[in-house]
C-alpha cells in the first residue's frame, strides 16, 4: 500500500487491515500508552479548502505517533498546479518530508501527487471522494452495530463525494447502501456500476426518503450545501426541500436506528438539533473516529 486516494482502489482486505489498526491504536491510546512509530517523520498537509476535522485529526495522529505535521494553508500554494505544476510541488515535497496529505478540490491533484510523489499521498478530500471520512464512519458503524456483514445504510441528500466513498466501502466489506436523493442529485450511474460489479446490488437510488429509511440500521445525512457551490444554496436548500432528517422521517425508520452526519452539520437544514442531540446519533462519535484511523493510515503508510 503505496498511497490512499481512493476506497475503489483498495482490496477488502487491506481495508479490514486499516480498521483492525485502527481498532488496535484506539484502544492503545485510551489507557495512555503511545505507539512511536512516526518518531522524526513529518508529514505535509496541503489544504485548497479549509477544514476544521480534517487538520486536527491528522495533526494531532501525527503528534501522537511522535511526528509531526505542517499545515500549508491555501495562500501558501497559491492554487495547486496554478503557481507552480502540481508535478514540481510533489517531487520538491518527496525531497523535504516522508508523506503528503491533500485536500482539494479536483481528484486529478491528489491522482497527480501520487504519479510524482516518491512519499505516500493521502486524500483528505476531493471532490470526487472522500475515504478517510467513509472509513472513519465503517469503523463507527463496527462499534455500534458489532458488524459489517448485512448492515443496511441509508444515506439522504446529495449523491456526493462521501455518498460515493460509502458505496465503495459497502462493496467491499458486506454492507448495503440505499442513496435517497431529490431528481437531479443522484449519485452517477458509473459509480453505482462500479460498487455493483464488486458485490451485486450493495449500492442502490431512490427520491423517496422514506422508502430509503423503512429497513435501515444506520441513516446518514450531509451538508445540502458542500464548498464551492455557495452560488447554488438557495436553489439547493429549495430543491432538498423533504430530505430533511428530522423525527417526522424517523417514523418510517425501524427504532434505533444511528443517526450519522460527518460535519459542519448545518441545524435546521439537512438535520433538526433535536434528531442530532437524540440518544441514537453517533455523531461525534463518528467525528472522534478521523482520529483514529487516520493514526492507523499514518502508521501503515509511513512506518
């Protein structure tokens, strides 16, 4: 395992392997002992789009693996592949530290990274994908439901980047995953081919909310509103009008279901205060677990 750009790239086992590290790591760090594993390693994280998870997460996984992390905000780059090719950026960052992350918005920067870099690269986020966020959810869902095997997602809201992301890690590890979107919204075509070649009928649509809840362990919402599509928010929060997940959309849902958003979540649009505040959200749970599995990403990738 070279680099961690997308979940379709990677084997199911080499997932599993990541969320038994990551397990492992997890339970290590609770009783305050550390695995120095990074000791003298940095790593770069290249941010296009700013992030409140994203950077302390990996930062702080640095910190406790004995490395450490610089934050190169996006004044810094001056647009990666816009002052300098993206090509020169990786080569010259092989030469300074041992791994780059990347948050960005084209999926072709972070694919261009990994083709020059001679160090591990990692999407933190593009707009095409999302894996450490998707992973960091699979391992909360392990923890909750004590399974993979069968568990039943229902994601409502925008075919995104962490919808497209899940999809894949349902493939590959078991799960099925209904997408509800508004006509319009849905994630593409390709991609659902793409989960249904790994495992048939894992990944499927509907503009039917409740539909998509009726038999779901775990009901999943996101931001209607994602970074740099601010021009289209009210035609948006317009269009996603009965996406909401709120208590009246839970009564179609089986009782217990977990409640996931994995942030900012905006209150009162895609999710009510009340439905994330409730006793079945794992949401910061969730949030908590970037922590975690990006500390057992780091360890595989750069021990």
């Amino acid at each position: 395992m070279k680099h961690f750009l997308s979940i379709n790239d990677c084997p199911a086992e080499q997932l599993k392997e990541l969320l038994r590290i990551s397990a492992k790591l997890k339970s290590l760090y609770s009783i305050g002992d550390r695995d120095l594993c990074l000791s003298g390693k940095v790593l770069a994280m290249l941010f296009e789009k700013p992030s409140l998870r994203t950077r302390m997460s990996f930062h702080v996984a640095m910190t406790d693996l004995g490395g450490e992390a610089i934050y190169v905000k996006p004044e810094d780059i001056g647009g990666l592949g816009k002052r300098e090719p993206v090509k020169d950026m990786a080569r010259v960052l092989s030469r300074y530290v041992d791994g780059i992350m990347a948050r960005t918005f084209e999926h072709s920067t972070v694919t261009e990274l990994a083709v020059f870099a001679t160090v591990p690269v990692i999407n933190a986020l593009t707009d095409w994908s999302h894996p450490c966020q998707a992973m960091a959810d699979v391992l909360t869902i392990e923890e909750h439901c004590g399974r993979l095997q069968g568990v039943k997602i229902a994601f409502i809201g925008d075919g995104n980047n962490v919808a497209r992301s899940l999809a894949f890690a349902c493939a590959k590890l078991g799960m099925k995953m209904v997408i509800a979107t508004p006509a319009g919204y849905e994630l593409d075509a390709e991609s659902i081919q793409a989960a249904n070649q790994i495992s048939a009928d894992s990944v499927s649509q509907t503009n039917n909310p409740n539909q998509a809840v009726a038999v779901a362990d775990i009901i999943y919402t996101d931001t209607w509103v994602s970074m740099g599509q601010e021009d289209e928010k009210q035609k948006r929060i317009k269009d996603f009008a009965g996406f909401q997940v709120n208590s009246e959309l839970l009564k179609s849902a089986p009782a217990g279901a977990k409640i996931m958003h994995c942030l900012p979540a905006y209150r009162g649009y895609e999710i009510t205060d009340e439905v994330a505040e409730s006793h079945d959200s794992i949401i910061f749970d969730q949030a908590e677990n970037r922590l975690h599995f990006q500390r057992a990403l780091l360890k595989k990738l750069m021990s």
